[in-house]
C-alpha cells in the first residue's frame, strides 16, 4: 500500500483509541480531574509517566540534536535522565505524601501565602506554555509530511484531539490515553531502529550496533568521524561546545526536570507513597528504552543522510527528498547552478538547509524501510507529542480553575463549578498552544529545553528548600522565584528573541556574547543559583514560618506510605 494509505489507517486507529479511552474514562469530579481520583496502579502510571515526559522532543528532536550536535548534543542526554532520577529520588515520594493536586497547591500551602501561590501559578503557566509550544510545532511536523497537509492545518487537527480527550477525560483520561500512547511509541520508535541496525551492521540490538563494524568491515562511528571531517564538521565524536556551556545545560536540564509541574503531579495519581516510589522506578526502566537507543538512530540517520544526498545530482536524488522537501523542512539551493548538492561545513558554499526534526521521521524513509513502518513512526510522532501536550494543558488548565479560581478568586465555588471551569480553562489552554504552535521560537527541542530552564529558575529551589529546610518562609520563596523566573525570562528575550537588541535580526546579525558563555538552553543552572541565594539571604533577615508549617514539613519528609490523596 502507499504510504498516505498507510499513514491514513495507523493514525485513524491511534487516534480512534485515545478518543474511545477518553469516553469510558470520562472524569465526574474534580478529584478525578486533576488526580484521575488518586487511584492509578504504579505500573500504569509509569507508563504515563513516561510518555507524559517523553514528549515530542524526546521522540522526533532529541535524535536530531545528537544527529547533528555529535559529542555536543549527548548533554540533553545526561540532563534529562539524570533530572528524572532527580525528580523520583529526591522529590516524588515527598510531594505525594503532601497530596496536594498540583505544584502551585504545593508552594500555597507550604508558604502559607496567596502571593506565592500566584507567583507559582504564573511560573506554571510560562513553563507550560514555553513546552506546549514545542509539541504543537511537533504535531504541525508529522502531519505536514504524512498526511500531506500544510504545518498550520496539523497544527488545528492536533489541537482538535487534544482538547477532545483532556477536556473530556482530565487526568482520568489523559492517564490511560497516555498508556496506550506510551505503547504506541515506544513501539514505533524501536521498530525502526532494529531494523536499520540490521540493516547496517547485522546486531539486532540498536544500543550495540551502533559501536559495531559495519557491513564494509568499517567500525560505524569511524565512518561517520571520516563522513564529517570530509564535508568540514567538527567529529561526531568529539565536542565543539566550551565545558562550562555542558556543564550549565546538564545542570539546567537535570533541575528543570525535577520541577516540570506536569512530571510532578503524576505521583499524585498513585494510591500510596510507596506507590509513588514505585511508579517512579517503573517510569525509569520505560524512559530507558527509548534514551538508550537515541545515540544509535542518531548514528544511523547522520551516516545515511550524508551518504544518501552529500555529492549527488539533485535529479537522481530518491523521492523522500523531494517529499520532504515539499515541507519546507528540507531545502535546496543549487548556488553555482552544477546540479550537484553540496552538503559541506561552509555556510557560503553549503546548498542543503535541513530542519534537524526531520532526521527521527525521515530515517525510516532514507533507510528504505516498507510503508508500514515509516508510517508507524509517524503515528509514534503524534503519540509522543500529544501526550505531553494533553499533561501540559491540564497543568495550566488546573493552575487556573484549581490554585487561581478555588484557592484565590472565589473559594466558595461549587464542585461542578470548579469542574465546568478547569474544563473551559482547557479550552482556553488549547487555543493560546496552538498560537505558539504557530509560531514557535526554534526547533522542538530548543523550545522544550527553555521551557525546563524556567523550571529550572522557579520552583526546584522553592520544592527543595520547602521539603528538607524548616526554617524557610514565604518571604524568601517569593523573592527567590521572582529573582529566579525573571533573570531567565530576561535571558531568553534578550538572546532568543532580541527584545533589547533591536530583534531576531539584531541577534542573528551581532550575535552578541553569552554571560558567562552559557546558552540560553543551560542558563537555568544559573537562573536556580540566583534563586536559592536570595532565598537563603532573605530567609535570614525575616521571621521563621509558623509551628504548624514547620511541623508539616517535619511530616513530609517521613512518608509513611498509607497517606491516601487529599483533595482540597
């Protein structure tokens, strides 16, 4: 069957199942909502978990960064799963035994403070934001090629799903969607992979034959070193970014983690503390799978790029060039008129401009793979970008109906109230992703490790210091995540989009010096340092917070693994 066929049943069914799981798992409370009622089995909810975190960035970018990065693009490897394990050892299990719905309910309470529940819910809702983002433009992506429609129109039609079953289902929904999407792309992801690392190696085991020989007798990773030096790039095996750079992305990415609120609420989902123990350890082995083979489809998608299109005439070039190219993600520009693509280091004499999220969807096509299995891929595209997008909108969508409208605005309001306004939240929620799905502000993974950075600068300091620092109060919260989230939102405006250097263009043109040579992807570490100082100092100079705070915290940091979810 043709490929569109193919794409066109993959995906009907996919999308077929996730609306079928948010009919029979409807929510009728806020509990269920927000929590999915507190009730999900460990095993599931690592599964959720983990393709809640394994969002399109992880599927369709994070390939594409190593693919092009080398050496350089493995500190979004080490970031992200050494935050994960962050996040479940350090703070999950004490988070679940506070119970609360969400991480703004968190810092409410615990600081004993409308104010700094309001600056929580405004650093949830830009770290939301920033990620949604990407996982629309992720979406738009896999759409425009497999469907064969304009980025934009993808873009609505996921907008279109994801407010079907968030809306409808809440956390009880997007739960169980998010299993079955877990499924669905870690499958897609692996398929593939095994096959081309058959294909070039003869291992069946991606994680193995990436470091093998090759058909040629030519380990792989030195032919793709030889491939690079050819064409002017740096080698794939070594770096070209300064160590303080690594250091500062690693950090940013590994704290930004451990303070995803969307990551964070799905161990209040779980029955029991132990329970939350649990599914972080399940979560962990499930992420494992697809991080472990990410070096390897790497490898594989740089290698036969390079050998597929670097020095061959533009007309004899196979058709899932000239697919792709029809996207918009992949350009040519035949500069000295030969009919030959250059592919070379040199931007003046370079002829081939590629969107580096196309490698993961493309490797299918350029190892010349049956239909199916590209077409899986896409499907696993989809399922990837729009379970993260689905934990993403109930985050802002509880932020607002939850923490602003329950705690804040108008405590008395009723549960079906509360309920009808999460679900229009969502709503809202949807429309303002979509725009930046839009317009994002760089390619998927780019967005998504920004998005961790304002996480990074806002609530790891302001979780940590309120679970293992008695002493620490809401004057020295608020401060800290003021300080934090704005020294990082000035970063990224300044030095991504040129808010005060005359715009993209200016920064473009003058490329102006990073502080610190940090890259607005790792200035988070020092975003976080800015905010756990001016904690600490300020804590010094203002009153303790009140005995019942203090003893509260006390009961946190001993979990006694019965404490069941509280609701309000």
């Amino acid at each position: 069957m043709e490929l569109l066929t193919w794409t066109w049943i993959l995906v009907g069914l996919t999308f077929a199942l996730y609306i079928g799981i948010a009919i029979w798992s409807r929510a009728n409370s806020s509990k269920e909502f927000y929590v999915a009622g507190g009730g999900v089995p460990p095993v599931l909810n690592g599964m959720a978990t983990a393709a809640d975190w394994m969002s399109a960035a992880s599927f369709i970018s994070l390939a594409g960064i190593v693919s092009f990065g080398g050496y350089d693009g493995s500190v979004y490897l080490m970031g992200w799963t050494g935050g994960y394990v962050l996040l479940a050892l350090l703070l999950a299990p004490y988070l679940r035994k506070f119970g609360k719905f969400t991480v703004p309910d968190f810092i409410g309470d615990r600081y004993y403070s409308k104010v700094a529940r309001i600056v929580a819910i405004l650093a949830a809702l830009m770290v939301s934001f920033t990620y949604v983002s990407g996982q629309m433009r992720g979406v738009g992506i896999v759409f425009s090629r497999y469907l064969e429609v304009e980025i934009d129109m993808g873009v609505y039609i996921g907008m279109a799903i994801v407010l079907f079953y968030a809306v409808l289902g809440g956390m009880k929904g997007i739960t169980y969607t998010q299993v079955a999407q877990y499924c669905i792309l870690i499958f897609a992801f692996m398929v593939p992979a095994i096959f081309i690392s058959i294909q070039m190696t003869g291992n069946p085991v991606p994680q193995l034959g990436f470091g093998s020989m090759g058909h040629d007798g030519v380990y792989l990773l030195d032919k793709l070193d030889g491939l690079q030096r050819e064409l002017g790039f740096h080698e794939y095996t070594s770096g070209n970014k300064s160590l303080t750079d690594v250091f500062a992305i690693t950090v940013a990415l590994m704290v930004g983690t451990a303070g995803l609120p969307h990551v964070i609420v799905r161990f209040f989902t779980v029955p029991r503390v132990s329970d939350a123990r649990k599914s972080a350890g399940w979560a962990l082995l499930f992420i494992a799978i697809l991080y472990t083979t990410v070096p390897a489809v790497a490898v594989f998608a740089r290698t036969n790029l390079i050998e597929t299109v670097s020095e061959k005439k533009y007309d004899s070039l196979p058709q899932w060039f000239h697919n792709w190219e029809k996207t918009g993600l992949l350009k040519f520009d035949d500069k000295n008129g030969d009919g030959v693509v250059h592919y070379v280091a040199d931007k003046a004499r370079n002829e081939l401009k590629i969107d580096r999220d196309i490698m993961v969807l493309a490797n299918p096509e350029i190892a010349g793979l049956p239909n199916w299995v590209v077409a899986l891929v896409g499907a696993g595209g989809l399922a990837a970008a729009l379970s993260t997008a689905a934990g993403l909108l109930l985050v802002i969508a509880s932020s607002i109906s939850h923490d602003l409208l329950k705690k804040i605005v108008w405590p008395d309001i009723s549960e079906k109230g509360e309920l009808v306004a999460a679900r229009l939240s969502s709503v809202a929620a949807v429309m303002v992703a979509g725009y930046f799905g839009l317009n994002p502000p760089g390619f998927v993974a780019a967005v998504v490790a920004l998005a961790f950075g304002l996480a990074a600068a806002s609530f790891f300091p302001a979780i940590v210091l309120g679970i293992f620092y008695k002493r620490m109060n809401k004057e020295g919260a608020v401060a800290g995540m003021v300080a934090g989230l704005g020294l990082m939102s000035y970063y990224i405006l300044k030095f991504k989009f040129g808010f005060f250097d005359g715009g993209l263009s200016a920064v473009e043109a003058l490329k102006p010096e990073w502080w610190f040579g940090i890259s607005p992807e790792g200035f988070g570490a020092v975003a976080m340092a800015l905010n756990f100082a001016v904690s600490l100092l300020i804590v010094r100079f203002t009153p303790p917070p009140p005995p019942e705070v203090q003893e509260m915290v006390e009961d946190i940091r001993i979990p006694n693994g019965e404490c069941q979810a509280v609701g309000h």
